[in-house]
C-alpha cells in the first residue's frame, strides 16, 4: 500500500511539472489537435494586425453585414450614395453618401440655315429656317436673320421683314422690319435683325420658326436673300411672351 501511494504522488508530480515547466517551442502545430483552439481560448486583442499574413483575410473570411461605415476610412472608401434630388441635380456627394442638389443646367437648342433663301416677292413670308423644341419648359428664343441684297437699282428703296414665332401661341412672337435706301450708285448692301421672344411652357412639343418677306420701290426687283440661326435656351418660367414689333 505504501509503495503504491508513492508511486501515484510521483506520477502526478510529473504530469504537473510538464504542463507548467514546457520547453520555448516545444508545442507546435503537430502538438495541436484540429480545432482544439476556439474562440474562448484566445485573448481579447491578442491577434492584431501583425499577426495576420498579408492576403490571409479574404472575402469568404468576412461575414456579410461585418463591415459598415464605422469600419471603413473615409478618406479612401465612398460609402453608398444615399440621398436624391427630386426635381434638381446633383453637384457634389460627401463621403458618407449624403448628397448636395443644385439646379439642373438648362437644355439648349440652336439651329442655322443651311443655305441663304432668296426672298420672292409678294405678301406672303418664306420659311427661313426652324428648330422643334421639347414641351414641358418654357424658352427664351433668339434669331437672327442675315439680310443680303444685291442687284439694286440707284435710288431704290428696299424693306425686309422678319418674324420670329414659336409654338401654336401667337403672342410668342416678334416682327421687326430692315428698311434701307440703296442710293445713287446702287451698292450692295447687308444688315442683320435681332429678334427675341420669350416663350411660356406647353405640353407638347413647339416649334421656333424665322420667316421674312420682302418689298421695293421701283421697276427693277432687288435680289434678297436671307439666311438665320435660332437659339432657344430652357429657362425655369416664362408667362408671358414679347410683345411683336
């Protein structure tokens, strides 16, 4: 009996040095059972950044939903975009997604002649040039129609007319008229008309158009020709139109 009870002291007395009087690395990964070290084995904070090898966290190492705002740096990671404009646009978006609204640039329209039309004559105007123009805004629309005459009389007296309309109301309009007196020697001459209207919003689509029309005095008919751009810029009311002229 006596012997046996030293025996189990000695025996316990070993198993106890081992486990606290183990050698600097003499417990490696061939020591360590599978799974053997868990969640609750390892210290808050133990396994920092050193720790991990370059590319040993990837995405199947991240649990969906792990990483948010508060986990990313700013400086270097957008987050989602987050916010809207109803009926502006958006000028800037701010680090956390949020958003600034500023008003949308305007649509613009502009159009030229391809050719200069020769006026004939008689009362009723010629068709110059036209833009189509989407509903839904209103416009400031400006023309302006180039005026060319040749084949002049000395003396001769010469009156061009122009009109600038757009959409189906008649008050979007403006006619203004160039009148010149060719003098003794009958020179060419050339001149410009501005014109401008202001347009209010319609539902459906518009059209801005430029027409002219001509007239002389004496027996020998001048040569007219004409020929326009037309400008029309979105502007964010209009309700009432320039008065024709």
């Amino acid at each position: 009996m006596v012997v046996a009870v030293l025996a189990l002291f000695a025996s316990l007395g070993g198993v106890g040095y081992a486990a606290t009087q183990l050698p600097p690395g003499s417990v490696g990964t061939a020591q360590l059972q599978n799974a053997s070290v868990t969640n609750h084995k390892i210290l808050n904070g133990a396994v920092g950044n050193f720790k991990l090898a370059s590319g040993a966290v990837g995405p199947r190492k991240v649990i969906n939903g792990a990483i948010g705002t508060d986990q990313i740096n700013s400086g270097q990671v957008q987050a989602r975009v987050s916010g809207t404009c109803s009926s502006s646009a958006i000028t800037s978006v701010t680090a956390t997604g949020t958003v600034a609204c500023g008003s949308a640039p305007p649509q613009e329209y502009d159009t030229s002649s391809p050719s200069p039309v020769t006026l004939p004559g008689g009362a009723t105007a010629t068709a110059i040039t036209s833009e189509p123009l989407a509903g839904g805004s209103s416009y400031l629309v400006l023309a302006s129609p180039y005026v060319h005459l040749t084949g002049v009389s000395p003396s001769q007296q010469v009156n061009v007319t122009c009109t600038l309309a757009v959409g189906p109301a008649t008050t979007a309009l403006q006619t203004r008229s160039w009148t010149v007196e060719t003098g003794a020697n009958g020179f060419a001459e050339t001149s410009s008309i501005p014109l401008v209207v202001t347009v209010p919003s319609s539902t459906n689509s518009i059209t801005a158009s430029v027409a002219c029309t001509r007239s002389f005095t004496g027996a020998t008919s001048p040569t007219v020709t004409v020929s326009s751009n037309i400008n029309a810029v979105q502007t964010a009311a209009n309700t009432t139109a320039a008065a024709a002229r």
